[in-house]
C-alpha cells in the first residue's frame, strides 16, 4: 500500500473511533492526543506523519489517561513504538 492510502486508512480509523487528526506547529512533540483530538506535527514528512498517527492510534486502543510523567510513562511508549511498527509493517505490505 502507498504511504497515501496508509494516511488515508489510518485517518479513516481515527474519524470511526471519534478522534479529529490535526496537523499543529508542536515544537517539543511529534504527535499528542488530547481529548478527541490527535495533533500531528506540521513539518514532518509523509513516512514520519504515518508512524505518528499509528503510534498516537496505538496509545488510544492500549492506554487511557494522561501518561506524561507517571511511572509508566516509558513502558508505555515502548508498547505504542511497538504496535505503531506491526500495524504499519501489515499496511506497508498490503
């Protein structure tokens, strides 16, 4: 699959689980979610705007609550890298 039709599928699975996709002039973060809605860097490339919006996708279906600066805080961003990778190797290879 091209890394539009990635954009694309992953866009079409933040809009069904009620998520808007913003993209914001972040300075200290590439992607966040706050509320019902996911910012994504403005000037990131397209490869880099995928692996953000599946990471960011991965932190809503496996963790709830605010994580910055708890104590698993770090376990957690482990766990997104590592689902945002499997889900873009399985789009990458459709």
């Amino acid at each position: 699959m091209d890394k539009g039709l990635i954009f694309k599928t992953l866009l079409d699975v933040a809009h069904s689980k009620g998520y808007r996709v913003s993209f914001v002039p972040f300075q200290a973060y590439n992607g966040r979610v706050q509320g019902d809605r996911i910012g994504i860097r403005i000037d990131l490339s397209i490869e880099d705007i995928n692996y953000v919006l599946a990471h960011e996708l991965a932190h809503i279906h496996l963790h709830t609550g605010n994580l910055l600066g708890s104590d698993i805080e770090k376990e957690c961003e482990i766990q997104a890298d590592k689902a945002a990778n499997m889900v873009l190797d399985v789009l990458q290879s459709v």
